[in-house]
C-alpha cells in the first residue's frame, strides 16, 4: 500500500490493483474505487492513447456533478457513460465535484 499525503487528502493506492481510495486528514473515506482502473490501448485517428474505464463506490444519494459541458441536459454525471474529448458544443474537463463536498 502507498499513501500519498497533503495538506487536505490522504490517498491510498493498493500496490498489488492499482485500486485507489481518498481520505480526509481525520482518516473519514471520501472516495473509493469499485475497482482498478482499466487502461486498454487504442489509436485515436493516428495517434496512440488509452480508454479508460474508473468506477467508483457512491453513497446511495450522492450527486455527480462536472467533466465539462456535455450536451446531454443533466447536471448528475452519476451512472453515465461518458467520452471526453473536446469537439464542438462537447468541453472535456476531467474534474468531479461530489456534494459531499470533495
């Protein structure tokens, strides 16, 4: 196991999976992984690049909000499939911000 600390967050990330977990500094759990992330190899026109696949473990009321602007009217990003790529009216920011307030 590997933790990463600073002044906010404690990261955790399991050597053996790749599985990582997030903590505040009084050790509460903020997020975690369902799973490793999965990397698989793909060409995006004629470059190299990797899909990636991360799912998380949510409190069962929790909102989802932010990786961008995506045209698809809804504010929850929870449970949607998601492809960020920047292309027009479609802006990629890989950010999320949880109303638990991470």
């Amino acid at each position: 196991l590997l933790e990463l600390l600073t002044s906010s967050l404690k990261i955790n990330i399991d050597l053996e999976n790749g599985k990582m977990s997030f903590k505040n500094l009084d050790n509460n759990l903020l997020l975690q992984e369902k799973e490793a992330a999965i990397f698989t190899s793909i060409k995006d026109i004629k470059e190299d690049a990797f899909k990636v696949k991360q799912t998380f473990k949510l409190e069962k009321d929790e909102v989802i909000y932010g990786l961008g602007q995506q045209q698809s009217n809804q504010l929850n990003q929870r449970n949607q499939t998601l492809i960020l790529r920047q292309k027009p009216l479609h802006i990629a920011i890989p950010i999320i911000q949880s109303n638990k307030g991470y």
